[in-house]
C-alpha cells in the first residue's frame, strides 16, 4: 500500500458488489469501503466474504476487514479459575434468543457511556440487525438473575461460522457468563470459527487469537456454505 491508498477506497452504489478484501487498507487497518446499504442481503454478502460494517452516527457506512484477525477457535476456549467458580456457584439462567432487541439496545447504551467513541450502534444498525433476527440469522445469548436480564451479547451465525458483535453487563461477570455459554453451544454445535473482529485484551482472555486474513478467509470459504 501506498501513501496515497486513500484514493483506491471503494464507493459502495446500488448493486454493486465488495471489492476483494486483499484491497482494504493498511491505515486504518482493513477499511475497505464506504457507502452501500444495510439490507439483510447486503449483511450477509459482506460477512460471507470476511467484511463487517462499524461506523459511527453521522458517518456513511464504513466496511472492514482487518489483518490479521482476531478469531475463537471454541476448542482453544479458556475459562479462568475465577470464571469457572462464578459458572459453578450458579444462580443465574441462560436463554438464548428471547430478548434480541433489549440486548441490542442495552449494548448500544453501555457503549455510549464511551465518551471518547461513543456508539457504532445506530438506529440503522440496530433496524438492520434485529431484522437478521427476524430471518434467522443474528442471535442473542443473555444471562438473566432474579428474571432480570443483566448481561448478554448478539451475533450472527451463517453455517457453521459465528461472527460476534457487541456485549453488555450490568453486573459483574454476566457477559462472561453468556460468552462462554455460547462457545460451548457452538461447540457443541459444529461450529469452527467465531469471528472476533478486532484484537482486545477482553477476548483474549478467553483464548482469542490473530490470524492472518488470508487464513481468516480461507475458513470462511469452508464454514459459511455449510449444509448440514
């Protein structure tokens, strides 16, 4: 990539199509269009190609593919010794898809409270995504105590390939709960891959891990079309 790489971002218009992920750019890494639309085909067309939308409010859509990417084998999950006394003192109950749009919403909440990102969840976001739900794509796993729902994420499953997305808590540990949870089902499950996006200290914590893209690619071209 050059200095100028800028000039070569694709301008998403109408019907057409994502560029290769190979011409994202390097700074900021794996930006790769710009523009388009949230239509569930458009959604599942980018995530079937390694590419997922992140932008903030008053921004056009933005389009990434980072390299290397963050990804979860669910064979390589790690629970910490403290994690796996919360998962066994109990007192908690897992559901999965019962409150998709509260999770959206409470995501997008905690994330505003980020001052200096504020959140990528915007009302387009969250329309588009709670229609994958409606379709069957995009899932929510929530922890609920007392029958109060404390902690949760979303994501979006295409074949045996599970992308993840946002997480919230409102008391401490209830994400982690869910987390790892949701491994263990998509384990469980045939699941190969979970798609971290971006390298955190959180994740990581967990046994997430870079790959390369071309890797990170490679899986999807053999997990996505799956038909079991």
């Amino acid at each position: 990539m050059t200095a100028n790489n800028e000039f070569r971002l694709c301008i998403l218009r109408g019907n057409i199509p994502f560029p290769p992920v190979d011409d994202a750019l390097e700074d900021p890494n794996g930006l790769l269009a710009v523009g388009g639309d949230l239509s569930p085909e458009r959604l599942l067309d980018a995530y079937r190609h390694g590419i997922f939308p992140w932008y903030s409010a008053g921004e056009p859509i933005l389009w990434w593919s980072p390299n290397p990417r963050m990804v979860l084998f669910p064979d390589e999950l790690h629970i910490s010794k403290s994690l796996q006394k919360r998962l066994r003192r109990g007192g908690y109950e897992v559901r999965y898809d019962t409150a998709f749009r509260e999770v959206m919403m409470k995501c997008a909440i905690t994330q505003r409270g980020d001052e200096d990102h504020g959140t990528w969840i915007t009302p387009e976001l969250f329309h588009a995504y709670c229609e994958l739900h409606r379709l069957g794509y995009a899932h929510s796993v929530e922890t609920w105590i007392n029958n109060e729902l404390v902690g949760g994420l979303y994501g979006v499953r295409i074949g045996d390939m599970y992308y993840g997305e946002s997480m919230f808590h409102t008391v401490t540990d209830a994400s982690k709960i869910a987390f790892v949870h949701l491994v263990q089902h998509l384990r469980a499950d045939g699941v190969g891959l979970i798609d971290c996006q971006m390298n955190t200290e959180h994740l990581a914590t967990f046994g997430a891990r870079e790959i390369p893209r071309s890797e990170f690619i490679k899986a999807l071209r053999r997990l996505v079309d799956y038909q079991g």
